[in-house]
C-alpha cells in the first residue's frame, strides 16, 4: 500500500477502509509517512468529510497506535469525564475527588492549557510538588490505593494523536468534527473509560462558538461512543462568559478548594454537581438524576470530596500545607481590584478575552514549551445578569508585570458590557445529548 495512494482516493471521495486508515495512522505515528503527505491526508479528511465508519475506524486506529491501559483489575468500571476547553474550566479538581468520594474509581489523565483556554494540569502543578508525570506503575497502585488519580496525559497513550493534533494545529485542519472526535475519543478509549461524560463548551471562550456546532459535534461523540461500545453522555454547557469566578491557574485551585469547603460560586459548585451526577449514573451509584444530585450533594456537604483532594495531592506529592492554607500557593506581586465604570445590567463577560488577557499576564502559554506563571489571574466579580453599582470592584486583576496589569486593566474593562435593562442570566448547561435522537433539554440553568 501506498499513502499516495491512500490520499488520492480520499481526495476524490472516495470511503477508505479499515486497512488504509490503520496503514496510514501506523506509518504517520512511526515516521514512516511524512509530514507533507500526512497533511495533504488531513486536508482530503477535512474537505471531503468522513463517514460513521471511517470515523470509527480512526479513533481506533489511533487509541490502538500506543499502549492501550487496562483497568478491570483495580477498577472493574471506570468513567471519565473530558472538557472541550474553556475559561475558569476546574471542574475536574472538584468532580474527580467527589466522585470517588462517592465510592466511584476516578483515574484522569488530563491535559495542559493550550491559549486561552486553561489546562488541569497546569492548574494542579500551581501545588508545589504535585506531580503530573505519573507512570503507568504509579498511576495503577494508587487507583488501587485511594480510589483516585489526576495526572498529565501519558506520551505513550494514543501517539498518533499528539502526532496529528500538533499538524492539525498548522495546517488548518482542527476544525473538523470525524476528526475532532477521534480526537478526543482516542485518547479516552487508550486510557481505559468505559464511559464518560463530555462537557461541550460553547460561546466565545470555546471551541464551537453557537449550539448549533456544539449539538453536531456533542452527537457525533455520543455516536461514536455507541459504535465502540461505551455510554457517553454529552452536556453542551455554557462558555461566553468564565465559570466561576477565578481564571488563572492557583486562582482556580483556591476556587476549587472554597467549592470543596462549601464555599466558592454557585455557577461552577452547580455546574460540578450536575457533571458528577451524571458519572455517578453511568457508574450505577445512583439510579437516576435526582439521587445522584442528593448523592454528590451530600458527598460535598459531607468534607468527604475535600478528604480525598486532600489524600490526592498528598498521594502525588504535593505539600498539604499549601491546600490546608491556600495563601500558601503561588501569589502575584500586585493585585488590583478595578472599579465598575458605570452601574447597570451586566450584559456580557466576554470569556475569550478574560482567557486571553489571563494568557498576557503569563498565566497561559502562546507557545508549546512557554513556562507558565502559576499565581497570575483574574477574578471577575459578576455574572451575566447581575445588577452593578458604579465604582464597586469588576474585577482584581493578580499580576507581576506593572504594564500587563494595565494592559489587563483596559481589556477586561471592553471585556465586560452593561444594559440600563435587565438582562437574562445565562443557562449552565443548553442540551444533555445521552443517546442520538433521544436527547433532552437539561432543564438545569440558574
Ligand atoms: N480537543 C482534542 O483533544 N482534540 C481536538 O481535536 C479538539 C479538542
């Protein structure tokens, strides 16, 4: 076989087969076909779409192209739960360790924040010491030892996706659904989910900018789900303005570790519950949405969530004093509340902007190997819909840069918009897709 060949009739419209598609993504992963010709492939895929089949026989092809992790001895069931990326997006710091709490066996290999968009693992290595870089050793004796495990994507786990996303990224290619899915349901199927619950963000600070693109691409994940054989639960959930209230890396461990103790805003804590609630289904803790909700409730109520955080990061390597005390974690230099310009309605908070100029504080990297500043950050102080007085704080802008913090200053100010009207306040969640063509509206909102 020959991958000019294979890009020939792909670009003439033609369905590959199993056996193209594996040739292919084998020979790409071992360097045995080139860049150019990979690319010349990704655009023919991209421009003349994928079928069911096709897109099926890709991920596979491209979970198969490393280790495939076996769970079922320390963990008979295991569900995951993966986001498509967005602004103050920490919910996994709070679901994974309530979940297990629940009695659930929760091991996440999560991913860096790459733009705007932030990463969990970046967020978890705000914790001095915490470690991201687990090996498969260490990652299985402690699942089996407290039931729990946040840790950095592995290289050896679905290769051929690190491979095509980073080509992707230059070629004009990331925005295809076949190839967005295999994508994301590679790197879950590898690392051993036998369900997941994927968070669709959509608005500015997302991927899929209307609900129109996030229900093609949340059907699509859900479908491919079906065919490989694991329940998936798709929520298309809100991201034109930040969830919660903190955007920067320690900010966002702080907000968390509040959301733990009870405390923290009631978007994110609400938005953390329903996703729970829906693992601890698919899980069979709880037989339907309203004991999951009391269930994940009360597990949170209880300290329980936050004990295991706790035995996590202390699991990992982290110092406990600095969870214990979270003034203990990385802090900028100058932190400056920014007065309201006006009083009104709070029309919007654009979360692209918020994600960016949190990037320009250095809390995000523009490049690949960029370090990141772990204690940079922004709090916003409103959400969409609430009432502000004229001259109360908008927002405190954490910065170590005297011209950032003023650059951050001007943005975050046109980042948020005001109405002498009232205005509606946003939904969390706009579609729970479970199964394709049985969908129903989530009803949950705020
Ligand atoms: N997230 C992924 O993991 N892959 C994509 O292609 C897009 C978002």
């Amino acid at each position: 076989m020959h991958a000019i060949d294979v890009i020939a009739k792909k670009r003439d419209g033609a369905e590959l087969t199993q056996e193209e598609i594996e040739f292919f993504v084998q020979g790409y992963t071992k360097d045995e076909i080139p860049d150019y010709q990979a690319a010349a492939w990704l655009m023919a895929l991209y421009l003349r779409g994928m079928s069911d089949r096709e897109t099926l026989n890709l991920t596979m092809a491209m979970a198969h192209s490393g280790d495939m992790l076996d769970l079922k001895e320390i963990a008979p069931f295991v569900v995951d739960k993966h986001s498509t990326g967005g602004v103050g997006d920490k919910v996994s710091l709070v679901v994974a360790p309530l979940v297990a709490a629940c009695g659930m066996p929760v091991a996440k290999m999560t991913g860096k924040g790459l733009g705007f968009t932030g990463g969990t693992v970046d967020k978890l290595e705000s914790i001095p010491g915490y470690r991201t870089d687990l090996n498969e050793v260490e990652f299985k004796a402690q699942l089996e030892k407290i039931g729990i495990v946040l840790t950095g994507q592995s290289a050896d786990l679905a290769p051929a996706d690190g491979k095509m996303y980073g080509l992707r990224d230059v070629t004009a290619t990331v925005e295809s659904i076949p190839l967005i899915v295999s994508s994301i349901m590679s790197k879950k199927l590898a690392a051993g989910a036998d369900a997941m619950v994927l968070d669709v963000k959509v608005g500015s600070g997302a991927f899929m900018k209307t609900v129109e693109q996030a229900e093609v691409l949340a059907e699509a994940l859900v479908h491919l789900g079906d065919q490989a054989g694991r329940r998936v639960v798709a929520l298309i959930s809100d991201m034109s303005q930040p969830l919660g209230w903190a955007v920067g890396n320690a900010l966002e461990v702080r907000e968390a570790i509040n959301t733990l103790h009870e405390g923290g805003p009631d978007d994110f804590r609400d938005h953390c519950l329903v996703v729970a609630a829906e693992m601890l289904i698919l899980g069979d803790k709880a037989p339907d949405t309203n004991s999951a909700l009391t269930l994940a409730l009360d597990t949170l109520n209880s300290g329980a969530a936050w004990r295991k955080f706790k035995e996590m990061v202390e699991a990992q390597g982290g110092g406990a004093r600095y969870i214990k005390d979270p003034d203990f974690l990385p802090q900028a230099r100058l932190v400056e509340p920014v007065p309201a310009p006006r009083s009104g309605y709070l029309a919007g908070v654009d979360a692209a902007e918020v994600g960016m100029t949190v990037m320009a504080l250095g809390g995000g990297r523009e490049k690949k190997d960029d370090q990141i500043d772990h204690g940079v950050g922004v709090i916003v102080h409103y959400k969409v819909g609430d009432l502000v007085q004229k001259e109360t704080p908008l927002f405190t802008v954490h910065a170590n840069d005297e011209a950032k913090l003023a650059a951050a200053r001007e943005r975050l100010l046109a980042a948020h918009t005001f109405s002498d009207s009232p205005v509606q306040r946003l939904p969390l969640f706009y579609r729970r897709v479970a199964d394709v063509g049985l969908e129903d509206e989530t009803g949950n909102g705020d």
